[in-house]
C-alpha cells in the first residue's frame, strides 16, 4: 500500500509479484480511501473484511450460472450449494482467508468452464466457423491473469485440467464412434473436428511459444517436480494427500462418489469433463495435497449431480412436495451440524490461522522489548506474526522475506540440535538475535528435521533437543543463549549480551 518493494537479493521478491489478492485489495483500498478520506491502514482493513466475501459469493454466483448452462438448473444448484457449505471453499473465499488459493480457484473455475463451453461457440467469417478462437483466446485471457497473481504454477494448473478433460472427451467420442463407424481413418478425423480440441491446440501452443520465451521458467518447474519426486516437501500441503484432507468433505463424498458413478454409468460428456477433472486431481493429490484444492470446483459439480439424482427419487406424487420439503430440511440440518463441527475443529486444530492469547503475548514482548532492527529466527510459520504483530524482521517466512534451503537448514539445526552452543553460532552467523520456539513445533517435528538434512524417518524430536528442553523448561541459560521469555505456549531465547530477566 506504501509503494514499497521487497527486499533485495531475497525469495521474497518472487513472491511479492504473484500475491494473490494483494494487488487487487491495494487499488480497492486505494480507491476506498480516497472516496471515503480513509487513512491507508483502515481502507485496506475494510477491504481485506469484505474482498474474500465477495471472492465467495462470486464464486457461487458463476458456477451456478455456467452449470445452468452446461447441464440443468437442478445440478446447478445442487453443486452451488455445495460451494456455499463445503468447509474448504468456504475458508478460502467467504471465511476471510487472502492467500491466493480463493482468487486462484475462482480463476481456474472460469478457465475450464469456458473451455468447455468452446464446443458450443459459434461464430462464422464467411463460411468458416472461429468460434473455437475466441474460445481458446478467453482462456488464454484467464491464463494470464492467473500468471499475474500466481505465477507459472497457476497457469500450468489451468493448462492440466483442459489437457485432461481434452483426452477424456476425445476418448469418450471416439469410443461412441466405434459400433457407428466401421473405418478407423474416419473415426479420427471426426474425432479431430471436435471444436475444443481446436481450441486446446491453439491454448497449448501458446504456452509452448511463451514456455520458449522464458528459459528460466521452464529449469524452474522441472526443479520443483525432481524435489517432489525426491520426497522433498516445502510445505505440509505439499506433502501427500492425507485422510484428514478427504474428511473435510464431510457429508459430500456421498454425493460425489454417487456423481463419480454416474458419470461412467451414463458417458455424459459434461459429467465426463467434470469427473474427470475431479478423479485426475485427486490423483496428483496423493503426491501433493495441496493439488486436491484446486479440484474445488469439480467436487462441487460432480456433488451437485450426485444430489440432483437423489432429489429426483421421490415417492408418489401425492406426497412429493412434502418429501422434497423434508429433504431440504434435513440436508440443511445435517450441513449445518457437519460445518460447525468441522469449523470448531479447525479452529481448534489449525494454530496457524490466528494467534491465540498465549502467541500474542509472546509477540507483544518482542515488540516492546527488542531492538527495532532485531532479526528473528524461527520456523517459517511464524514470519507473517512476526512481521505484522510483533514489528520485526523474521529470518524466514513463506512470502515477504522468503527463504532459501540454506535458512530452513540453519533453522532446523537450531531447533533439533542438543548443544546451545550450536544454535547460538547459527545466530551469530546469520544475524539474528532471537529464537522463538512453539508448542506447535512438536507437532511438526518430522518436516523441521528435515530442513536439518536428517535422512532418517524420525517424526518427533529428541528429548534432549533444544526446542524440547526449552518447552519443558528444562533449559534457561548457556553456551551462548539465555531465555528471556516463557509461557504456556511460547520461548523466547536471545543470544546472551541481549539477556533480559
């Protein structure tokens, strides 16, 4: 909002250029502020309260309004009320959430959707019919904007569901040929006048043009892929899909394994483009979670064929209306109850969404009683609290100030190491002047230890480590660390000459 850059020479600078809502929230609040003469910091709080709202109701507004197209007005709105009651789209567009996955599905939404919607664009020049052009240039349009707030990632996501949906769709067509169409030559050139493969060559060859373009870029992404081959997870949701993760679609995987069904049994082709958009990201999530988000939109879809079969089993006619009644009843009871457990349960299990009493506490000491250029380590999920509530330069994050395999080594040393000397060097070294420890670290023992370089499968730390000793209270002082602040939840350490008691 300032006008600031980032800081130089860091990861954070690539960050900053693909961030999500930010830019967009910035020019909201900007125009805000100056229509309602508010200052920086309360026009952008008013927009970051209502932007991820808006995000959500927009969300639902257009898939019903593309799948009423697409299919019928009852799967449409059977899958919009999915969107407006499954708790994961709900925390990542109306539940406040401003990462970038909430603006990232919206767009990856659209995209799909209007590339399926190419195969019934029609708009003829002279006797040729381009309809596919302006098909394949809107999602190329939605490529873009995805590239702009996301980066190559969002842009690639994109090009993989039209690619996947393309291969079904040519495989359901040409399978449908083959009792209708006895010459093979034949079968695959009707299968190749299909408009959207038209249209996913022209996608397709565009980015291989804008790929060539960029050779950085490509070097990029193949690294990403061999440290996710290696076994090497950034983040938790970059690990494998996990039990958990498929709970959180509580009640809608009955509706979804049903449309899952129907889609075979039946052959639609629309059911076809979403189940299998759905089943093939599902996949890739059992290698990276986090792949299981942006399926979002076609677990919505795909529920909403599953309820709308359902709805339409109904007894006699005589007490039809009062089944359907009954049945929006207790479908809205059985949601209402499913979301507020699950709300409860993350709120009570995901710390990393707001900081409670005890982490505020811990974060007020540093702002009033550190250095103002003070630097501080810990593991990068503290980054944002460090640097928004405690005013202070955090040695990692997973944004702003970024971080390199070389910090997340030196932070895992630091906490799994059992000799203080070892941590308090690490400091020195790296400039930083304190070191924060979280009850939550434990829970997060394997992937720490993995920054650490350790190549066994340990999933908790020693009892001897650092991290340990210091939530236990078991270590107060020495070889070059003293601790300086302590509560039921959070320890600070500080090297020794910047002690306090």
């Amino acid at each position: 909002m300032a006008g600031e850059g980032p800081p130089s020479g860091t990861l954070g600078q690539n960050y900053t250029l693909h961030s999500g809502l930010a830019y967009p929230a910035v020019y909201i609040a900007k125009v805000i502020g100056f229509v309602f003469h508010l200052s920086s910091a309360d026009s952008l709080a008013c927009v970051f309260k209502f932007l991820p709202a808006a995000v959500g109701v927009i969300s639902i507004v257009l898939l019903y309004l593309f799948l009423a197209r697409i299919l019928n007005n009852r799967v449409a709105f059977f899958a919009a009320l999915t969107w407006a009651l499954l708790s994961a789209s709900v925390f990542l567009g109306a539940a406040g959430n401003l990462d970038r996955d909430g603006f990232s599905v919206l767009l990856l939404m659209v995209g799909a959707m209007l590339f399926y919607l190419s195969r019934s664009w029609k708009f003829n020049i002279g006797k040729r019919d381009v309809g596919w052009i302006i098909s394949g240039l809107s999602v190329l349009l939605v490529q873009v904007l995805l590239y702009l707030e996301w980066g190559l990632q969002g842009s690639a996501v994109l090009l993989a569901i039209i690619l996947v949906c393309s291969l079904l769709g040519l495989v359901l067509e040409y399978s449908s040929l083959l009792k209708k169409e006895p010459n093979v030559r034949r079968r695959i050139v009707i299968v190749s006048r299909r408009s959207d493969l038209r249209a996913f060559l022209l996608v397709a060859a565009v980015n291989l043009i804008a790929v060539g373009l960029s050779h950085h870029q490509p070097a990029q992404m193949v690294y990403t892929v061999v440290l996710l081959l290696r076994g090497y997870a950034g983040a938790t949701e970059e690990q494998g899909l996990s039990f958990r993760n498929l709970l959180g679609f509580q009640f809608f995987l009955l509706p979804i394994g049903l449309g899952i069904y129907l889609a075979w049994k039946q052959r639609n082709d629309a059911m076809v483009f979403f189940a299998g958009w759905f089943v093939s990201f599902l996949i890739m999530s059992l290698f990276v979670s986090r792949m299981i988000t942006y399926a979002l939109p076609a677990a919505c879809v795909v529920s909403g064929i599953g309820l709308a079969s359902l709805w339409g089993i109904m007894p006699s006619k005589e007490y039809r209306n009062l089944w359907k009644q009954l049945g929006v009843l207790v479908l809205l009871v059985l949601l209402v109850v499913f979301s507020s457990v699950s709300a409860t349960y993350v709120n009570r299990t995901d710390y990393i969404l707001a900081a409670d009493k005890d982490w505020q506490e811990a974060l007020a000491y540093l702002r009033a009683n550190t250095p103002e250029d003070a630097v501080i380590m810990s593991q990068w999920s503290y980054g944002y609290w460090i640097l928004d509530v405690a005013q202070r330069e955090p040695f990692v994050d997973n944004g702003y100030y970024g971080y390199t395999h070389d910090k997340l080594q030196d932070v895992g040393i630091a906490y799994s190491t059992t000799d203080p000397s070892e941590a308090a060097a690490i400091m020195a070294n790296r400039g930083t002047k304190y070191l924060v420890f979280g009850k939550q670290d434990l829970d997060l023992a394997s992937k720490i230890l993995s920054w650490a370089g350790s190549n066994s499968e340990e999933s908790t730390f020693s009892k001897n480590s650092l991290v340990v000793r210091s939530l236990n209270g078991d270590f107060l002082s020495g070889d070059g660390l003293e601790l300086v602040f302590k509560n039921n939840e959070v320890v600070i350490l500080a090297a020794a000459q910047l002690g306090q008691t």
